[in-house]
C-alpha cells in the first residue's frame, strides 16, 4: 500500500498454529512495526486480499475445519478494521479462492475451495455500496479449482493455474474478457503461449513485473502416474515483448521449494517473496528478485522483438485474431475458434505508453542504441573528433605522460586508461565529459558482448536475481 512504502503481512499458519497478527514493513526506511490494532479477523490462513487506495480487503480464509465467507477492510490510514456487510449474492464460505481490484470502487472474487468441492464461481464486490453481484460469464468456463492466481494486465485480467477435482493440478492460463466495458456479457477466455510454460501447480505466486509476467513455486505432483507431491522453486515467465513463455537461467542463489508464499511485486521490477510451506515445516524467510527489464531469449539463443507476424494468407483470414494475441501484443500465430472470429482483441492490447520505461533502454536510446537489445549485428562503432578529444583529456589525467596532439594517441591506450579511472570515481564525481565518454564505450562494447556471448550459444537475456533479506539488514 501507499505506493509500494508499506507491505503488510497478515494472518496465516505455521508450523503450530493459526495466526491474526499484523505486521507492518517501511520499506524506504527497513523499518518494522505491530500497528497497536484493535478486533479484527479470527486467526486464520487460505484468505485472499487486495488493495484500493490505502485500505486492504480480505476475503475468507479457514481455521482449522472451518471456512470463512466474510470480508474484512484494513485502514492502513486510521489502522482500524472494519467487518462489511454484503448486500445481495453473496459468495459462500472457502479457502484458497483469489481476489483482486478492477477499478477505484470493484473487487472481483473467483474460485476456491469450501470444503466439499472446487468452485469456479465469479463475484464482484463494490466497497462504496457494499453491493455483491454474481457474474455469470458466457461460453466455456475454466475448471473449478483453487489455489490458483489472478493477475492483471492493463486493463485485463489473467489466471494461471490451480487444484481442480482428485487433486489434479493446472497449468492451463485464462483471460478474462468483458470486464470493464459494462455491456457485454463478461467471457473466459482461454489463451494459448508458445514456449517452456510451467508445469500444474497450486499456491504459487503470479505477478505482473513491467515486461514480465512471474510465476514462482507451487504445490504439484511428478505426474499422473505417480502422483507423488512435490513443491516447486522454478521461476516462470511470460516475456510480453515476445508474448511466450520463457524459461529463466539458473540462479547461483536462490529460496528453496515452496507453496503458499506471498510473492508482491514492488515497483516495476522487483518482487518481495515471503514465507511459505514445503510439506513438512512453514517458512518466515524474505526474499527479493530483482527483475531485469531487458529482452529475455526466445529458447534458442536469439532476442525476441516485437515485430508484427503475419496471422493468415488472406485477407479474410487476416481479421481473425487469437484472443492471446490481443491480450499480450502482435507475436503470436493464431488458432481460431468460433468464439474468437472477427472479434477485435484491442481491449486488451498492452499499451506500452502508459508503462515506466526501462532506464537501461533511455541509455541505450541516449547512447544511439534500440531502445531493446536484438540479434541483429552491430557495425563496430567509430569516434568522432569531439568524443577523441574528452577521451583524451580524461586519460591524460590518468598518464600526463600522453602526448597531448591527438594524432600521436593510440585511441586503444586512451581508452583502457579512461576506463581505469572510471572503475575508481564515484558518480558523483562524474563529469559532463565523462558520461559522454562512458555513453560511447557502452554503445561500443554491450553490442560486440552480446554478440559474443551468442557465438558461443550462452543465456543473452539475463533475466535477474533472488537477494535473500535478513529482517536485521532489509533494505
């Protein structure tokens, strides 16, 4: 809440017990704090929340046998809780359903588990009128289950997996359609992506990330014949740019297998993991990935762009459009369905205007680069006279014994005595000459790098790395 200054943890179980404490975290400041916080929630654990300006909304939850149908508003102004009354249709008690905000005034409540069976049930709450309403989407609906995550993106909203009946798990990915407009019958619409997609999983954690969607962990099994349990630690991504899934390199430091953790995106590009369960014990451990916001490798060495494919031969076919496609951009070949022919995907089209830029792609437009790193070759970039001569100045400093005339400089030695000065300036010390420098040694190496790196067939698209916080040290 508060833009991303506070994260809150509430309730949940351990190893002992159920749980209804608050605990608040600054992060600017690394700070923790016990809001002195009276009534509230039972101790309880499986609940869903989500956030509408600076009041967080819980949604049931279970202690022990018992499930709950209640919803809860935290104040994180005035720290009060507050009990809301549900007018109309109102979803019945469970555990692991999913919940989250459409607009300023809507929550939107789906699936979960109430003790009997799956649900694949879909309401909206309206915190100003209190008013419930049961949605009742058209067309094919996705299996009931729980466990499961919801996303959004721009104005869509995506759902990734979950348990169904037997305990079988998914990995099956939906959109939501209808949603916002206020005419048409909302619609489920399942969506197909090329690449590694992740394999059925529950209680895992699915966030929008900038250019990227991230699944990480999860309850699933080794398959349909053993159906032994197992939890998961592998990092899933769908890369909007090339609108797939995209496996993620190994992390030489990363948490351990888990399910049930609470996975918050903060800001655009770093996502906060907390807690968890691997089947024998919980865990209070804290995490950060750091999500870098560059072009991820498509799975055989390359970058994927963002370039416009064809979808069909003729001009008939060429107004079909896969919904996947309108939801994630313009990367994908299309299947067709009766549902999706002739139906414009535009409202979910990403509109990259309205995301933060990367600030690695300014510097690379600053420095004459593509704003997104591609495969193609770069033409080995020469000096004008005006960045010689700073080049110059600045490896004199270095070495006075330089000559001082240009001509009698080997740029090579200049430069390698520029860059021994720069690995021991602080930035602040940097000069308006430097970074000139500095811009044209990146847009002289990053190319020829990658392009190496790629030689040799190796992960170009770095995608990130696990930090793990000690509570004494979280900033």
């Amino acid at each position: 809440v508060w833009d991303g200054t506070l994260v809150v943890f509430h309730a949940g179980t351990n190893d002992r017990q159920f749980l209804n404490d608050l605990v608040v975290l600054h992060l600017e400041s690394g700070l923790w704090s016990r809001p002195a916080i009276e009534g509230g929630p039972s101790p309880r654990a499986f609940q869903c929340c989500s956030v509408l300006g600076t009041n967080i909304y819980y949604f049931g939850g279970r202690t022990g046998a018992r499930m709950h149908s209640e919803i809860w508003k935290l104040d994180t102004n005035l720290w009060e809780w507050t009990l809301l009354q549900m007018k109309g249709p109102k979803p019945d008690a469970r555990e692991k359903a999913d919940c989250i905000a459409l607009d300023e005034t809507r929550i939107l409540i789906f699936g979960g588990y109430d003790g009997f069976r799956w649900l694949n049930d879909l309401f909206t709450f309206d915190v100003q009128s209190s008013e419930c309403l049961q949605l009742k989407p058209s067309g094919s609906l996705p299996p009931p289950r729980s466990g499961h995550k919801l996303a959004m993106l721009h104005q869509g909203l995506v759902l990734f997996g979950g348990e169904t009946t037997n305990t079988a798990y998914l990995s099956d990915l939906w959109a939501l359609k209808g949603i916002y407009d206020g005419l048409d019958t909302p619609r489920w619409v399942k969506l197909q992506l090329s690449g590694p997609s992740p394999s059925g999983r529950s209680g895992h954690g699915f966030v929008n990330a900038g250019a990227r969607m991230v699944v990480y962990g999860g309850r699933g099994d080794e398959g349909w014949i053993s159906r032994k349990t197992i939890y998961h630690k592998d990092v899933s991504v769908i890369d909007r740019e090339s609108v797939r899934w995209v496996k993620t390199p190994s992390f030489p430091e990363e948490p351990s297998e888990r399910a049930f953790h609470s996975l918050t995106s903060i800001g655009q590009n770093r996502i906060l993991l907390f807690g968890g369960y691997n089947g024998k014990s919980t865990y209070g451990d804290m995490w950060f990935l750091e999500v870098n916001d560059e072009v991820m490798p498509t799975g055989n060495g390359e970058a994927a762009t963002s370039s416009q494919s064809k979808v069909a031969g003729t001009e008939q076919d060429s107004k079909k459009f896969d919904p996947t496609f309108g939801i994630f951009g313009n990367m994908l070949k299309s299947t067709f369905s009766k549902e999706t022919v002739d139906e414009s995907p535009e409202w979910m089209q990403t509109n990259s205007s309205n995301e933060k830029e990367s600030m690695l792609g300014c510097l690379r437009q600053r420095a004459g680069l593509p704003r997104k790193a591609t495969s193609a070759d770069f033409s080995k970039t020469t000096l004008n006279d005006d960045v010689k001569v700073k080049l110059l100045k600045i490896a004199i400093k270095v070495d006075p014994n330089l000559p001082k005339d240009q001509s009698r400089v080997n740029l090579e030695a200049a430069l390698a005595r520029a860059r021994s000065l720069f690995s021991t300036v602080s930035h602040e010390d940097l000069t308006s000459d430097d970074v000139q420098v500095l811009l044209h040694d990146f847009k002289c190496i990053l190319p020829s790098g990658l392009g190496s790196l790629r030689q040799k067939g190796k992960e170009t698209g770095y995608f990130g790395k696990w930090n793990h916080v000690y509570y004494a040290d979280i900033k």
